[in-house]
C-alpha cells in the first residue's frame, strides 16, 4: 500500500500532475495487488475517490484507477510523513 502512497505523492509533486498515470505498473505491483491495496486505503481512510470499474455475477471490482479527484486524506498525509 504504501507503494501506492508514495506514488501519488510524487505525481502531486509534478508541475502538472495527473493522477490517472499511477497503475500496476508505475507502482511495480501486480493487478490483482494494486487493486485490493488501493481499495484497502480507501476502506482504511488514507484515500478519497479512488475509481472502480465492476462487473460480473457478483457485480466485483475489476479494476481501479485514480483521476483528478482522488485525494490524500489526513490520514494518508501522516502516513506519508512515515514512509518518506
């Protein structure tokens, strides 16, 4: 989780940040792992708006992805503030 963490930050740091940029990939993570971590800082409070796309019997999440709305919450600043 905290990958995902570090990696927000850094995109906010950017002259013109765009969040949508942070994915499996940019974090090193495999899918199903990006997805359920992120999913878990927004159940936990660390992040605001994250993205989800469901489907399926069970209507699951099957992907999530950030956008100019999803925010760090106060929680997730002091985090930051431990891992950096």
């Amino acid at each position: 989780m905290d990958q995902i963490l570090r990696a927000i930050y850094e995109e906010f740091n950017k002259e013109t940040a765009n969040l949508s940029n942070i994915n499996s990939a940019t974090t090193e993570l495999e899918g199903r792992i990006f997805k359920e971590a992120a999913l878990q800082l927004e159940k936990d409070g660390y992040l605001l708006g994250v993205k989800k796309a469901t489907g399926g019997q069970d209507n699951k999440v099957l992907t999530v992805w950030f956008d100019s709305n999803t925010s760090v919450t106060r929680k997730g600043a002091s985090r930051l503030t431990e891992i950096l």
